[in-house]
C-alpha cells in the first residue's frame, strides 16, 4: 500500500468523440514520469493472425499505421501541467 496520495489519471478524449480515441495520462511523481496509455483497436482472433502473419512476413502499409487523436482547446490546461512538470524533473 502507498502512503502518498495517489493522481488520478487525465483522459482526453478525441475531439471526434470516438471513445476508442483517447490518451489516459498517468504522473509518476517520484521518478518524474509520464505515461501515456492509447487505446488500441479490439480485433477477433483471425483479425489478429492475419495481422500477425503480414507482420512475420514483413508486409508494411505504404501508408503507415496510423490511428489520430484530436486535441481540443480544453487538453490544453492538462497538456501544459504535463510539460512543466516534465521540464522540471529533467536530470
């Protein structure tokens, strides 16, 4: 059990909506760090084998893998207290 007080994490959720679009941002303030947590895509068991097997054979998208995040002016106040407090834990 921890003694100090826990954060709660910060979740941004994409301005689209889309709640499979979202950043859950938890402080480690003891060792100065941020994670982030993105939700990834739910797939069936086939979805994720057939996946897997472009990915053993090397098959990569012209495009890239990509999903998106849109920030909103309200992210801004979490975004800027993440930044500081980065910016004053750096070695």
């Amino acid at each position: 059990m921890k003694n100090k007080k826990e954060e709660q994490p910060a979740i941004l959720i994409c301005d689209c909506g889309s709640i499979e679009h979202q950043i859950v941002i938890q402080q480690d303030e003891e060792e100065g760090l941020i994670y982030c947590h993105i939700y990834l895509s739910n797939r069936s068991f086939f979805g994720r084998l057939k996946y897997g097997i472009k990915y053993i054979f090397g098959y990569k998208c012209r495009y890239g893998h990509w999903d998106e995040f849109i920030f909103k002016p309200e992210h801004a106040p979490k975004l800027l207290e993440l930044s500081k407090l980065l910016s004053q834990n750096k070695n």
